[in-house]
C-alpha cells in the first residue's frame, strides 16, 4: 500500500469503529483478514495511528474543530510532513484537500486547550474526575494516556516466580518483579508473542495486571474454602483464586456469558486448576468475589477507545446493575463470611457511591479496611492508596485504574 492508501484505510476504519462497541484490536484484526493485500507493514502502521488518534482524540478534535474520521487523521498528521501529497485524490488516497481544511491547518484554535482536551477523557466527565482525583487530575491523565506494559501472574500451581522471571529471562525478555503484588512479572508492552510461547501454553502464567492480582489477593482465600466468583468472566480471578487456595476447596464461577465460562473451562485446564465449577451457585460461601461490571475507565491506557464510547447514560445502567448485583452477591455469604468488591473503575460513582449505597441497605455487613487485610495476609511492601479501600491508578500504583472494597457480614 502506499503513503496515501494507509491513511485512507485509516479514515475508513475509524468511521467503522464508530458504528460498533467491538474492540479495536479484534476490528482491526478482522480488517487485516478482510483486506489481504494489506501487508504486515501496512497493517502495523495502520494500527499505530489509529490507536494514535484514539489517545488524542479530545485534543485532535480541538484542534481541528470536529471529530469526523477525516478531520482527526488530517490532525494527526500536522507535524509529519506534506499534506497535500497524501491527500491529492490520487490513487487509492484520499480526496484532495478542501478550502476550509486548509484554513484550519493553517491556524490553529486561539487559547489553550479545555481541560478535557489536555486530559483527553470526556467533557461530561469533568465533574467525576475531578472527585476522584483533587489537583493531581492533570497527573493522573496523562498516565492513562500512556502505554500499558505487560503484567503477568506466576501460577504457584505450577512454577514460582523467581523460575518465571529466569525462564522469561533466558528467552532475553526484560522481565522484573512487580513491586507490591508478590506473584506478578512486568515486562516493557509489546510483548504479544508471550502468549503463543511454551511457557504461557504450559500454563506457566496469566496475563493479568498488578491492581487485578492485588484485588484477587485481598479476596483472603485459604485452602478449603468455599469461594463464590459472582461476576467470573473468562476467570482471571478465579484462576488467582485458586492457586491461592493450592486448588484445595471449591470455586463456582458464574457468569451471563457462557462463551466466557468455556473459555474459563479452558484457561482452567491449562493452569491445572480442577476446583473450579461453573454450575450456578448453591448455599452460603466463605468469600464471594463480584468484580463488577463497569465501565473499564481503569483500562483506559489498554483500551483507549472506551472513553468516547462512555456515556452518561451507560454509567447509569452500569450503576444500577452494580447495585443489583451487589444485592445478589450479599444472599450468597455465610455468617462471618466475606464480601469483596471490585471494579477496574476510577469513578467514585461506580465504587465509593456504591458501597455506601450496599451499606445503607445491608446493615449487617461492614467495612474491613483493606489495609489490614494485606498487613494479615500479604508479604511485602504496601501499595499505595491502600486504606480503607483500595484505590489504583496508572500514576499512583503504576498499575491499571482500580477498586477494591472488603466487607464482613455479621456472624
């Protein structure tokens, strides 16, 4: 492909993403099975921009007055070079460009960009932001707009850390320790590879991001308990879980998703991990786990494209889900048992607004600090933002944004 026909595949392909939730990784995977005779360099360059333009969409925006597919490539491409050879109509580029195109290259907006624009997190969103995060909002973006390295969980099922880190090692990846969740290996992002190597079909490991592998730590499993995972999905967790446990007791992952379950099924197989269920739950259980549905602003820096599909009336739906949920979860645990909860969510809306909600209507249930559930059970040094709650972000923990609340129910 040329230059020009890049560009216009990437002008195509953000007016398709606009059309549908699907991810951007699986979209642009399918485009490249649909369009052979884009090559892999071709691919690779496409995919660059477009998730170029989706971390600075906001400003793009800003700067050339609109967020049409055309106008945000035309942005993106400011600094790079001459425009009018990309845009000529030659070929199987895109049209010429017109007056008024020209008119906004050539001057740019009066003043400094909105808040939201230097953020590049939705205007609507101000407000939450800015609860959640004080004066350090500005921080606090801009590591969400950076790129994610990949994080790792050791299965103890079947290797220890140091024997990950020295396998990863002697494959020449730069492998290190996480610094506060005691299983966790991080590497630079890029690593894709990772997942099709011996180790990782071994079952040597999980991808799986520090806050996750944290919020599953802080769950306080042991071996032999009976462990519920309300909302498993393809069961990450559950999967931490139950090496915590020494696959010894029982799990029961449910999810809406049956797709999800099987893939559990699968992933469980490979870690060697055979006390998982997947029938719907029965009884009480001594922990049970809802990492909630949310809307992912955690997971921002890895899928940058959910916050322009962030609605206010998606937070809504996802708030009362929450709620439903949670009073779903509370039926489910035994006098003296636990109740976490989580959410890859940094918007006080989804978790502390919603805790205080569950507690209002479940007298007995309380608040065990998070703090102390790590100084009981959890070697190593404390992560950040650890107290009454846990509370994770790019710029704070290193990690994705995250939440985790602990409850105990009266025995």
């Amino acid at each position: 492909m040329t230059p020009a026909a890049r560009i216009q595949a990437v002008i195509d392909i953000l007016g398709e993403l606009e059309k549908t939730n699907q991810p951007v990784d699986r979209h642009l995977r399918d485009w490249g099975r649909s369009h052979r005779f884009a090559g892999s360099k071709d691919r690779a360059s496409i995919a660059e921009r477009i998730y170029e333009i989706q971390r600075k969409r906001a400003w793009l925006a800003w700067r050339m007055g609109g967020d049409a597919p055309r106008a945000l490539v035309i942005g993106s491409l400011l600094e790079e070079g001459d425009l009018e050879a990309l845009f000529s109509g030659a070929g199987y580029g895109p049209p010429a460009l017109t007056d008024a195109e020209r008119a906004t290259i050539l001057k740019p907006p009066s003043g400094s960009p909105p808040p939201y624009a230097q953020g590049e997190y939705p205007e609507f969103l101000g407000s939450e932001l800015q609860r959640a995060f004080g004066d350090a909002l500005p921080d606090e973006m801009v590591a969400l707009q950076a790129r994610a390295p990949a994080d790792l969980r050791v299965n103890t099922l079947k290797t220890s850390r140091d024997n990950l880190l020295n396998a990863l090692q002697a494959e020449g990846y730069d492998a290190q320790p996480t610094p506060f969740s005691p299983l966790g290996v991080r590497l630079p992002e890029g690593e894709a590879k990772l997942g099709r190597g011996g180790l990782f079909l071994s079952g040597a490991f999980e991808f799986q991001d520090e806050a996750a592998q944290i919020a599953a730590l802080l769950c306080g499993v042991k071996p032999g308990m009976r462990v519920l995972d309300l909302a498993a999905g393809a069961g990450g967790k559950s999967l931490a879980l139950v090496a915590s446990m020494h696959n010894k007791g029982k799990i029961v992952a449910t999810d809406v998703r049956a797709a999800a379950l099987h893939e559990l099924e699968r992933r469980a197989e490979r870690a060697g991990a055979t006390i998982i269920d997947t029938h719907p739950p029965d009884g009480v259980f001594d922990v049970v786990l809802l990492d909630a549905p949310c809307t992912g602003t955690g997971t921002w820096r890895r899928q940058p494209e959910l916050r322009w599909r962030l609605t206010p009336e998606r937070i809504e739906e996802l708030k009362a889900t929450q709620d439903a949920l949670l009073k779903q979860a509370a039926k489910y645990v035994k006098p003296g048992g636990r109740l976490v909860y989580a959410t890859c969510s940094i918007l006080p809306s989804e978790n502390e607004d919603r805790v205080a909600a569950f507690l209002e209507s479940h007298r007995d249930f309380a608040i065990i600090p998070a703090a102390d559930v790590w100084r009981e059970s959890i070697p190593g040094a404390q992560p950040p933002n650890l107290g009454e709650f846990f509370r994770a972000s790019p710029h704070s923990t290193q990690t994705d944004g995250f939440f985790t609340a602990i409850f105990a129910k009266n025995a």
